[in-house]
C-alpha cells in the first residue's frame, strides 16, 4: 500500500505530502508519525534547502484529527507531540514552506500556523474548528502573535472558516494563488529560498522569532492547563463521536 505521507526533493526542494485525500487528509495515527518521520528526514537531507508542506488532491490541506480515530480511542488529553509542531516539538532550521491546496482546519490549521512562509490557493479555507467539535486548541497560543487579537479571538470561539483572501488580509498567508499554480509557485519559492547563503537562512529564520520566542514556552504550558479541563470533559467525547455517528452534537458543558 502507498504510505500516507510521501517526501521527494525536487532541486533541493523537499516536498512532504499528506496523501490521504479521501480522508481530506486528516491526521491519522500514521500520517501524525510518518509527518514527523518527514521532518526529521528534512532536517538531516543535506540535498534539501527548504520543505514545502502541502497535501494531495484539490480539496483539503488538511482537514485536521481523525476524528472516528479518536472517538473510537475516546482521546482525552493529547500530549503536546500528538501532532509534530514545528518551532515547538520539532527543531528545523532550514525554512518550512506550507502550500495550502484546500481546507486547512483543526490540526491542519497547526500545521499552517506553525511554517515559516504560507501561499495558499484561492480557495483554501483556514478554521480552528475545536470549538465545534469541544475539544481544545493549546497550540494556538502563538495565534495572537500571527495575526490581530481580534481575529485570532473570532477564529478560536466561532470555529468558522476564512477564506484565503481574508487570511492574506490579516497576514496569516503570504500570497494567494490561482489553484493551478500553486505547486509551481511554491517550488519557485522554495528554489529561490534555496539559492541564498544557508547559513543567513537560518539566522534570519531564528531572527524573526527572537522577540516573541522566549514568551512562547511560558504560553505554551499556561494554555495547556487552560485547555485541559476541556479535553477531560464529556463534551470533548461528544464532539468526535457525534461527527463519527453523523449525527448533531448535544453539549452539556460537562
């Protein structure tokens, strides 16, 4: 069988694909090991200057957790690792590249979140979605840092989705395209990136985060203990499992 997640280099360019486009890419026990699997190759493939992170097909990016995975597992409380966070569980210092070909949600919004550079096609659709499926988002914490509080306040409680449009307006994306030339702009992007001195990359990568960076492990740990009562909660079961009996949930704030 082909695995899930699939990495190629291209000119230097490294490619990591979610390829599980009829489960609109959502991150599976697998995807979430050979994902972090991907990167580590990425960080030690001296052939590779930059990582684009994109997903097959047309319709997802990512569309998050699997969500039967873990309401048949009744997941409480992922550890910090569940999915592969870069700048936080994963070190890379070589830039990382998300080309968002669709729906980006859930953990699929982290993994957006968490890359250096953003292009998404036109009609890519960004949402922290947890809200509406009662489970938490403690990796959002940097949310704030990315784009104006207030957007990041209506994506957390709304749950509702962005364009890429208005992504681009509140600086969560660098660049909009036509779906076509999205894979071509992105491995253009990635090749450019790759022609400049390595070593001015990776200062300028670490650069860029030098004011926000020391603040990040302290919000990291406070948002966890915020977010964890509502992973413990009997919403947080009911969310996964109403979406996998296809049915309405019915919180109870318990």
């Amino acid at each position: 069988m082909t695995p899930p997640v699939r990495y190629e280099v291209v000119r230097r360019v490294a490619w990591l694909t979610i390829d599980r486009p009829e489960a609109r890419n959502a991150l599976s026990a697998q995807v979430r090991q050979l994902l972090s699997d991907g990167f580590a190759r990425f960080a030690a493939d001296d052939d590779a200057a930059v990582l684009v992170l994109t997903g097959a097909g047309d319709t997802a990016f990512c569309a998050g957790g699997d969500l039967r995975e873990m309401a048949d597992i009744r997941l409480t409380v992922p550890p910090p690792d569940f999915v592969p966070q870069l700048g936080r569980t994963v070190d890379v210092d070589k830039p990382v590249v998300a080309a968002v070909n669709g729906a980006a949600y859930g953990g699929g919004f982290l993994l957006a979140q968490q890359c250096d550079l953003v292009l998404a096609a036109e009609h890519a659709r960004f949402a922290v979605s947890e809200a509406k499926l009662g489970r938490g988002a403690p990796w959002a914490a940097p949310l704030s840092w990315l784009v104006p509080p207030r957007i990041a306040m209506q994506l957390l409680v709304t749950g509702d989705p962005i364009t890429a449009q208005r992504a681009y307006e509140v600086g969560l994306v660098n660049e909009v395209l036509p779906a076509a030339g999205l894979h071509d702009a992105a491995q253009a992007l990635g090749e450019r990136i790759a022609a400049n001195a390595p070593l001015s990359v990776a200062a300028a990568k670490r650069t860029v985060r030098l004011m926000a960076a020391p603040r990040f492990a302290a919000a990291y740990a406070e948002a966890e203990a915020l977010w964890e009562p509502v992973y413990l909660s009997a919403d947080a079961q009911e969310g996964p499992a109403a979406f996998r009996d296809k049915r309405t949930p019915v919180w109870t704030g318990r």
